[in-house]
C-alpha cells in the first residue's frame, strides 16, 4: 500500500516562505487542496525559515489542512514543534525527521504514544566517509527501533526513512539509497520505509525525468510513504505504470480507468 505524501507547502521555497509570513491561509488552502486532489493522503508542512513564527503558524494551518481532507507531517528541527503539532492534530499526523538521538527521542516520547501519531526515524550516518554504505545504515536502524519498541512505540507507527542525497553530489547517490531502502525491507519487513524523493534530482535540468524513473524503482524496492511534488503530471502516470507491471494493479483496473479518463479529457478539449 502506498502513501503519497505532497511536499510543495516548504518554507526553503521563496514563494512559499512569502507566503507563509504574510500567513496567507488561502493561499495554503488552495495549495493543500490541489495536492490532495492529486492522491496526496498527508501533506508535508516545513515551515522551520518562519523560527519563531513556526509554532503559531502551524497552530493556524493545521486545521485548515485537516478541514480540506489531510493529514499533516510536519518537520521541523523543533522538538517543542513537533510536540505542538500533535497537540494541535485531530487526525493521524506524522512527524520528523528524527536522528538516532536518545535525548532527542526520550524529549518526545509521552507523544510518541498516542494512537494518531507516527514518528519519521532518519537513519543518517554522521561519519565523515564520503561513501554511505547501507550496511551501517541497518545497524543504526536497528539500534533506533530497538530503542523505540523498549520505549512502547508500536511498530506500525515508526517510519525509516533511509536519506536520499542528491546525484550533483555522488552519482552512485540513487543506487545506495535503493541497496539501503531493499535491506531494511528485508530485515525489518513490519516495519515501513518514507523518502523524499525529490531530493536525487536536486540541482539537476529536467528534474521530473530523474523523479519519474526514480519512484518506479523505489516501488519496486517496497518504498512506503513516498514524499514528492503531486503536482507533477509524470508523478500519476509512473505510479499506475509501474503497480501494473508490478501485478499491483487487478486484471489492470486501475491502469485502464487512467487510459479512459485520459481520453475522455483530450476529447473535451481538457
């Protein structure tokens, strides 16, 4: 099952940061709509460049995304964000990114606790090898669940997420993210995976081609929650390709409703 998860609402954006402080509730609205129109189940929120105006925005918006049909998952370097953010949450709400930090982790766990929330764990290594091997990855990632089952968490409310780095930095970047994301599907099969997929291209032309055969192998690979710009037309097309190839897709449902109501549009004029 996959969880899609619209990543346009970014305070690291100019336009959007422009208009998170002038707090154009419309604006996000509107933004939010869209991207659950387009299957987004949760909307990412990021609004970490407001600093202290972060907290009071989330305590605004989070409703207004919730009213419109979605869930939240908020990141922030804020643990007292986070926290806020589950307060203000009616509905299940996601938040991270979270390192393997005990005190980082112990700060949060009252809400960790509570039945609507789900806690994105980074498994980032912090050495200074330019190489990022997914054998240590693992290792950390079992050291980080192991420390959330001894603290109560439930497996289903826990969610890896392997770090996508970008090509422009390494080129074997995607490859090491797949091999990572593979064995912690293999290892820890109750437990489920999140990226931000968008992350590979960054710095690149034409990025929606990086994205579009990125997220097919990432499916292929079990990818979760899968963090991305809806918005982007290639992004439904390679979702419905890529479970039909899969055997995803029952006696092609899906994958022919998509052709039709494609044809039905172009024959409007849409």
């Amino acid at each position: 099952m996959i969880t899609l998860v619209g990543n346009s609402l970014n305070s690291c954006n100019k336009k959007v940061l422009d208009k998170m402080n002038k707090m154009d509730l419309e604006f996000i609205k509107k933004e939010a709509a869209s991207q659950i129109e387009r299957g987004a189940e949760f909307i990412e929120l990021s609004a970490v460049s407001l600093l202290e105006n972060e907290v009071p925005f989330l305590k605004q918006v989070i409703p207004i995304i919730e009213k419109v049909g979605g869930k939240v998952l908020v990141r922030s370097n804020s643990i007292e964000a986070l926290i806020e953010a589950v307060n203000i949450a009616k509905n299940e709400v996601v938040i991270g990114d979270i390192e393997y930090n005990i005190d980082k982790i112990n700060k949060i766990s009252d809400v960790l606790k509570r039945d609507n929330v789900k806690i994105v764990a980074l498994i980032k290594d912090n050495s200074k090898d330019e190489e990022v091997y997914p054998e240590k990855s693992l290792l950390i990632a079992q050291m980080y669940i192991d420390h959330l089952l001894d603290m109560g968490i439930r497996r289903r409310d826990i969610l890896l997420n392997p770090v996508v780095r970008p090509l422009e930095e390494s080129f074997s970047n995607g490859k090491m993210f797949l091999n990572t994301l593979e064995l912690f599907k293999l290892d820890f099969p109750q437990i489920r995976t999140i990226a931000n997929l968008t992350v590979l291209s960054d710095g690149l032309p034409r990025r929606h081609l990086i994205n579009s055969y990125f997220l097919s192998l990432a499916i292929e690979k079990g990818l979760d929650f899968i963090v991305l710009n809806v918005m982007e037309k290639s992004v439904t097309e390679s979702i419905i390709s890529t479970l039909s190839i899969l055997g995803r897709d029952r006696n092609l449902q899906t994958y022919l409703k998509f052709c039709r109501n494609k044809r039905e549009a172009k024959q409007k004029g849409m």
